[in-house]
C-alpha cells in the first residue's frame, strides 16, 4: 500500500506520526478499489472525528469512527505489508533471474531466447555433432550419471543389480569434457570402454584384430574386450521414459553445464533441466598440459589446433597416433614422447615395437623410425619405483627401441618451416639438459616429425562452483566421505573422488582402473539404496515380487574401504602391481628380491625376469603404506578348478595391520623385512609344489577310478554263490610303488635379499 497525504501539514516542528494524524484529509490508496478518507476539522473535540470508507468512483458504502490512537497502527501495519510484498517480489525476481546458469549479473549481459537459440545452434553446426531435442529428452530420471567411462558403467550395473527396472541416464558429454567422437561408432562418442589398452593391448594386435576390437556394435564378448558393454546395451535417451523394464541410457554430444543439488537438477548444454533422485559424478580426469609447447615460439600459431601435438587420453588420440606410427614405421620419422610416468614409458615402447604391417608392406628400419623419450628425472619411473628398478627401465627401454633422454625438459617447439604448412613437416624441440658436472643447463635441439605428451593427469572439477561442492585443495579431486557422498543425493566415483582412506589414515586419490571400478560400484549401491526410501515407481513393485521378506536389503549405505590397486605392463621381464602409496621420492624404499649372481654391490647388467618386492615406509614413524610387486604373478599358484591365494589381497592385508618396521627385541629392520617378503613366495615354490601335489591327487584319482572299474568288471564276468560269499570285512588294496609315490621333498626355501634404494 502507499500512503497519500492530500492536505497541508504545516510548518509544525512536531513528530511525523502526529502530523499525519492532525491533518484534515488522510487518504490510503489500497489494492482493493477502496479507500478510507478521514475528514478532521480544528476543533479539539476529537469525537466527532469518522472515517468514511469510498470507492475509487466516489461511492460511500459506510462510516466509522476511528479513534485517533488507532490510526498509527494502521499505518505501521500498511507500511510492514508492502516491505514483505516487496521482499518476496524482489526474491522472486532473482529466482527467475538466475534460472539461467550461463548469465551472470556483472560481468555478463543475458543473452536473449532468441540468440542463445542462434548461439547453441551455431555450435551444433561447427562440431558436426547433433544435440539431442529437449522434447526428447526425459524431464525427471531417478539415477543420473554424469560420465560415461569405467565408474559410470560400474555404477550403473550396480544400481540395475540391486534394482533390475531401475531407470540410470548417463551423460557422456562432448568432445570438451574429454572424449571424442570416433569413426567406429558413427561419430559420436563412444560407450564406456577399458582405457588401459590404449597404450598396451591394442599396439600389439594386427590391423585386422584392431579393426575387430573396435567395432562397439554385436556381441562385446565374443569379438571384443575393449568396451565394457555394446552399443546394443543402452537404451535411447528418448525412449527412457516409456522403458517399462528400465535400463541404462547414454546420452552424447550434450555434457552437463550446471548441477544444482539443492533442487536435484542438473543442466544440459542444450539447455534443458532435468531432475534426479541421486546422482553420481564421475568426470574422471584430463590431462597436465604444457602451454609453452602448444603455441609455435616463431609464428604463435597453435600445434595443437594443427595435430602437431597429442594430449594422449582418449580413444581418438590411440587412432591417430596409431595412424601416424603406421606411417612412419614406413616412411621413417621421429617421434617425441614428453613424460617420465608409466603411460610415457608404455607407449614409447609400444610405438617404438614392431609394426603390425601387411605382408609385404614396408618397414623403415631402425636409423629410419626413432622414438625418443625425454624425462625430467635421472630414469623413467623415478618417481615410483627405487633407483635400482627405475635404471632397469631405462634399459629395458633401449633394448625395445627407444632412445631415453634424462634430466632434460622440451621447453619450446617450433615449425623447422615457418613459412610452410603447418599441418606438415618438422617440428625443432628446443630440450635444457642438465650439464654432464651438473654445473648448468645445456640447450639443444632436435628435428621431430610429433609430439606425444604424457605429463599426468588432474580431476574434471568444474562442476564444483555451480555445486557448491568441496575440493581438495592437495588434489583438485572432490572431498567425498567414506560412502563417496559430497553433499546429500550426490556422489562422486573414480578419478574425481577424494577419499578417505582408513587403512593409511590420509586423504588421497587415485587415477587407475581399478579403483574407478571398485568405487563405481560402492557409488551405484548407494545410490540404489537412497533411491529405495524414495518413490521411483514401478522397481518397488519388482523388488516386493522377487525379494523375500526375510531377505531384504540392508538400507544403511556402505562404506568404503577396500584398497585399490595398480599395475604397468612393459614387456615381459618389467611387469608390477602395487597397492598403497607408492612414491619413491617421499617414502622410504626397501626392495626385496631373490640373490642372484649379479647381485651385490654392482648393478644388474641385463634386465631379467627377476621376482622382487618393494616396502614402501614413512620416513620418521617407519609404517608401511605401500607394497610394489616386481614381475610376480597374483595368484600364488595356478589351478583351475579352485581359486588361489592373491599376492594383492595378501598385500592389502599388511597394509590395513598398519605394521611398524623397527628393530626392537634384537630384531632387526632387515630380518623383519624379510620375513615380510618370505610370504610372497619370491621363488615360486608354492607354486611347485602345489603343482606337484596336485599331479599326486591327480594321479591317486586316476588310479582309484581305474581299480573301481575293474572290481566292477570282475563282479559282472563271476557271480560267486552263497558259500563263496566273502565275509562282511573288506580290505582296501593297496596301490602300486609306481603310483604310491609320495612328493618330492621340498628344498630349503631360498632367502630373499633386502636392500636400500
């Protein structure tokens, strides 16, 4: 309401409030059509004071007296009911203002319907992708997974194990959130596959195998083990609504802008909405960029916009190096590989094997086609593996290959042509190396024809400012609790995740395979518990017909704590799996292996298939946190029929008994190590004798079917009579020497050596 004074107050020094009430005409302009008129004359006789109540066209419908007392409470009254109208007409108009999570009030104008429609429409077109229809796409999903890779699939899974009509929509993004389309699927992004196998498994298969893997269309099992599901697997983000059994729907070429968890809505690029029961991020990781090599030193022009260089990550960047190392196996060239991690040290030997060529084709030879690794430490793995095992890498790299170049950093790269095309042709590196006295930096040179950098990974966090989420500030992933919960109905999985973990007793993330799988999984059964106090149709009505009374589900949400582990495969000779921390430049190292001739105070001369165990300790408390096995296989023994005792799972058992290695009682560091590593069985002789046991039951199996068959035999062909009836009392017959031999005698187990890094 507004308050109208219509007469002359006077001059008067007196309060407001009396001023207004001592005036002759007083007219409140209400919402209604009415208005109240108090008519007051000079006389002090305040009685004779009434209020006639008018409409706005001069009607009188009544008259009151209003004591003057009451007039101040009325227009206190008026005055408080228009600040509240204006409070919520305010709040109203913001809500609306920022329905748009691309406007920001400041430093932006908001884009009109009109030209954000021009705008994304634009971009459709350049990318030469399709952005799905907001008409087709579902308004309300129970399960939305914001990620397509290894933690989303798991966690989908997951979620229709639990609840088999549970409906689960993934959004795989664009090419901006890490992957990009590919040939083999139409070009459009490709569903979840394992990404390990772009820098190992697919190297080494034929053209022909590699064409095989890459087909996402048939039956996955039988023809490919590169993606986790076909194609055929996801249903189509239109027709998710109307799935009356569920499923899984994977929604590409459209990444989530925007995540609201208060309202449980997420926002399309296209610029739809769609709300959630849970949801689960999983972005995964990108990789470490180097911006002094992306822009040419001599014309500024952008190698990477060119192809010049490879961010290696995803499965379009195998098809193209693949490509490009094909070409050059032929033709001859250099390729430059920027990284000291396992994925520099993997792909530089894959690249740098043999090529897969046709027959007949041509294969330049080794002075012709070179791979060159350029790492910052004194050996690849440095900072993962003891001295010791990081200089059999070096090694082992140059027997595949590939030339190692140490304690050197590529710090420019420049067109050899600057007036040239710049999609062809040399590249000149421009490389610091550490002086031969380590006194200073020595600049050089080198002609290459690519780039391929390997420089580590950081997690996808940028949904964490429209989220409200927490970061960790040690590593960038998203602080989750020990249910991988962020805020409340959102969780995070795989390489975004920082947890915590409760064996080591320290926050911290990991970027493997492994781990992704195992959280996506832990991630999706608490989402389908969550999703199970809510309403999400009709699974209740599946979940009451297949799930007994007294088999229910657990509704409390699991935790976690499993550790994950990690493996590099670089050839035969230079395998390892690890579980913990390993990090050979914080912690204390102390490798344990079989003594062999070579060993002692000279260093192996040829790398070999030698088993060994690497303790990984901190260095004031001396715990263990981290163990490494070096070329020992998981399983202690091999058996078909019956699962055997893993390395890893005995490894995590060490880790979780948070054992301090001190010498204490006349004990020292080194004997307890060793008994440590004596249940690794660094030999192999669990593995021997239980394959000589198994060869003795196997053989006593044989023999006691054999002898059965006979008796029965002999029973047929003679039926003795009643007083050739043997006596109740039988006697077993005694096998064989030749098979009641009993196995060998063990020799002495062979003591493993420990030493420092």
């Amino acid at each position: 309401m507004a308050a109208r004074i219509l007469s002359d107050f006077g001059t008067g020094s007196r309060p407001l409030l009396k001023r207004i009430i001592a005036a002759d005409v007083l007219r409140l302009t209400g919402i209604c059509p009415f208005s109240t008129v108090l008519s007051t004359s000079s006389s002090s006789d305040l009685s004779k004071r009434r209020a006639k109540f008018t409409s706005s066209h001069g009607r009188t419908f009544f008259s009151k007296s209003i004591p003057p007392e009451a007039v101040g409470p009325v227009l206190f009254g008026t005055g408080f009911l228009g600040v509240v109208l204006g409070i919520a007409w305010w709040a109203r108009r913001k809500e609306s203002q920022y329905a748009d999570p691309s406007y920001h009030p400041v430093y932006e104008k908001r884009p009109s319907p009109n030209s954000s429609a021009t705008t994304a429409g634009n971009q459709a077109s350049a990318s030469n992708t399709s952005i799905p229809s907001e008409s087709t796409l579902p308004s309300h999903v129970p399960h939305v997974i914001i990620g397509a890779g290894a933690a989303a699939i798991f966690a989908a899974r997951a979620i229709r194990a639990s609840d088999p009509l549970a409906k689960v929509l993934m959004i795989a993004g664009d090419e901006s959130t890490g992957e990009a389309p590919i040939e083999e699927t139409g070009g459009r992004t490709p569903p979840p596959y394992i990404r390990p196998l772009l820098s190992k498994g697919l190297w080494w298969r034929k053209p022909e195998r590699r064409k095989q893997m890459l087909n996402a269309e048939g039956d996955i099992r039988k023809h490919s083990w590169l993606f986790y599901e076909p194609l055929s697997y996801f249903v189509e983000p239109s027709e998710l609504d109307n799935a009356d059994s569920g499923g899984v729907a994977l929604l590409r070429n459209n990444r989530v802008t925007a995540l609201d968890p208060d309202q449980h809505r997420v926002t399309l690029a296209s610029g739809q909405s769609i709300t959630y029961d849970c949801c689960l991020i999983a972005t995964g990781s990108g990789p470490k960029r180097i911006p002094e090599l992306e822009l040419c030193s001599l014309t500024g022009i952008d190698l990477t916009k060119h192809e010049r260089i490879t961010y290696f990550r995803n499965l379009r960047d195998y098809r193209k190096l693949q490509a490009l190392s094909d070409k050059l196996h032929a033709t001859g060239g250099t390729i430059a590989v920027i990284g000291g991690g396992p994925l520099g040290s993997e792909l530089a030997i894959s690249i740098a094997g043999e090529a897969k060529a046709p027959k007949g084709a041509k294969v330049a030879t080794s002075a012709e086609f070179s791979v060159i690794h350029f790492v910052r430490e004194n050996a690849p793995l440095r900072k993962l593996l003891p001295p010791s095992l990081a200089s059999l890498v070096t090694r082992f790299e140059g027997q595949k290959g590939v030339q190692v170049v140490t304690d050197a950093e590529v710090v420019r790269a420049a067109l050899a042509d600057p007036k040239g095309s710049p999609a062809n042709g040399q590249l000149r590196l421009t490389i610091h190396k550490s002086s031969p006295h380590g006194t200073g930096l020595v600049e050089e040179s080198l002609l290459v024809d690519h780039v391929v950098c390997v420089v580590g990974t950081e997690p996808r966090n940028e949904l964490a400012a429209s989220a409200g989420l927490e970061l960790d500030p040690s590593n960038g992933g998203f602080s989750v609790n020990s249910e991988l919960e962020a805020r409340a109905d959102v969780y995070v999985a795989g390489d975004a995740a920082s947890y915590w973990d409760s064996s080591l007793r320290c926050r911290r993330s990991s970027g493997h395979l492994n781990f992704a799988e195992e959280t996506g999984s832990l991630a999706g059964l608490n989402m389908a518990i969550a999703g199970r106090g809510s309403n999400i149709g009709s699974s209740r009505t599946l979940d009451t017909e297949l799930m007994p009374a007294a088999k229910t589900y657990d509704p409390r949400p699991l935790a976690h704590s499993y550790q994950p582990s990690f493996w590099c495969s670089l050839g035969p000779g230079a395998t390892w799996d690890a579980v913990g921390l390993i990090d050979s430049c914080n912690l204390l190292t102390r490798t344990c292996r079989l003594e062999t001739p070579a060993s002692g105070d000279e260093t192996i001369k040829e790398v070999s298939n030698f088993p060994a165990v690497v303790f990984y300790l901190t260095p004031n408390e001396r715990k263990l946190v981290g163990i490494l096995l070096w070329n020992l296989p998981e399983d202690l023994y091999t058996d078909k029929e019956y699962a055997a005792p893993s390395r890893l799972n005995l490894a995590r058992k060490l880790l979780q008994d948070q054992i301090i290695i001190q010498s204490s009682d006349g004990v020292d560091e080194v004997t307890q190590l060793t008994v440590l590593a004596r249940q690794f069985d660094l030999a192999g002789e669990i593995s021997e004798s239980y394959a000589e046991l198994k060869a003795f039951t196997e053989a006593k199996k044989l023999q006691l079917e054999e002898e059965l068959a006979a008796a029965a035999a002999a029973s047929t062909d003679e039926k003795p009579s009643a007083s050739d009836k043997p006596d109740q009392k039988t006697t077993l017959s005694q096998p064989s020497d030749r098979n009641n031999e009993a196995p060998k005698k063990l020799n002495k187990p062979k003591e493993p050596v420990t030493s420092s890094p």
